[in-house]
C-alpha cells in the first residue's frame, strides 16, 4: 500500500458500493501522525496516496466505511490532538478524497478516543467511540442524518471502552459491541 521510509500503521479497510476498494491508514512521514487514503479498482494497482487530515498536530486511529450510491460517499474517522485533547474527526467525499468534507464531531475538552464507522443499508453513516466527558470512559455515537450531533449509548458503572458496530446487511439494524470493566475485570 505505502513505500514511504517512515512509519504507517493501523490500517482500515472499505468496498465501496461501485467495487473501489478505499484504504486507510496513519502514517507518519511528514514527522507527525496524519491520515493517508489510497484506493484500487482492481485490488493490485493502488492510487496516488491522498493526505486526508492536513495538520501538524496527530491524527491517530483512522477508520473508514462506504455507502452503497453511486457514486459512493466514503466516510473516515479519526482522533486528532489538535485542541490539546483527543476529539473525533470525520471527513466525507465522493470522489476518492480529491476534495472532501470535514468536521470535528467531538469538541469536549475531555478524551474521545477509538472510533468506529458503519454505513447502513439507507445510506446513514453511524459513528461510534470511547468519551471521557463524564469523568470516566462511555460510548458516545453520532450518525450521519443527524448533523454528527452526539448520542450517549453506553452510561454506568465501571469503564467501557473499544466500541466496534456494523449494519445488517440489506437493512437498517445496527449492532454494537464494546469493553466494560463493571465486573472489576
């Protein structure tokens, strides 16, 4: 996917609804951690990588999910430092990230850490992560339809932390899983 001398990591994955493969990952050749995206069409010659995040501070943890219109909106997100705290960041397009929309959906000044995309079968984006703002770690999540505007989903007792979610196939039915500490382990 990359040649680059300097370090990339923590790589996502996504097939768009018109067979584009779209990769992601954190690389950190300009000496600190951006967002770079490259995309196939037919899964062995991968395009000019893109700069999706464009700051010096770090952009972290990227992921990415497609809808299925045509042509396909492709959605990234990841935590940025660049407010002194970790926010969540997502950024859209519709044409392999030449131009893009982006938009900080987190701006708490507490931690917002380890998101996650899944786009359903109406084409909604959901959004999920592990938020600090009530003095020990939630999930929060956020969709698409709803101008990213975020949503308490896991309150408590104990830490949870690491949300993944995916849509049914061919429907609408979103499934969550996370990691809790209510137990004491």
């Amino acid at each position: 996917v990359t040649t680059d001398p300097a370090d990339q990591c923590n790589p996502d994955i996504a097939l768009a609804g018109n067979g584009i493969l779209h990769v992601v990952w954190q690389d950190h050749r300009r000496g600190n951690w951006d967002v770079y995206a490259s995309t196939t069409s037919n899964g062995e010659t991968l395009t000019r990588e893109t700069l999706i995040a464009d700051s010096d501070d770090n952009q972290t943890e990227p992921v990415i999910a497609a809808d299925g219109r045509s042509p396909s909106r492709v959605y990234v997100a990841w935590q940025d430092d660049r407010s002194g705290n970790q926010d969540i960041f997502v950024a859209s397009s519709t044409n392999a990230f030449a131009s893009m929309t982006t938009l900080a959906v987190t701006t708490n000044p507490a931690d917002q850490t380890s998101p996650d995309l899944a786009v359903d079968a109406a084409n909604t984006a959901y959004l999920v992560w592990t938020d600090a703002r009530n003095g020990q770690a939630d999930i929060y999540g956020a969709a698409s339809t709803t101008s990213w505007a975020n949503v308490p989903l896991v309150l408590g007792d104990g830490n949870q932390s690491s949300p993944a979610v995916a849509t049914a196939p061919g429907g609408s039915l979103l499934h969550m899983v996370w990691v809790t500490d209510i137990s004491g382990h």
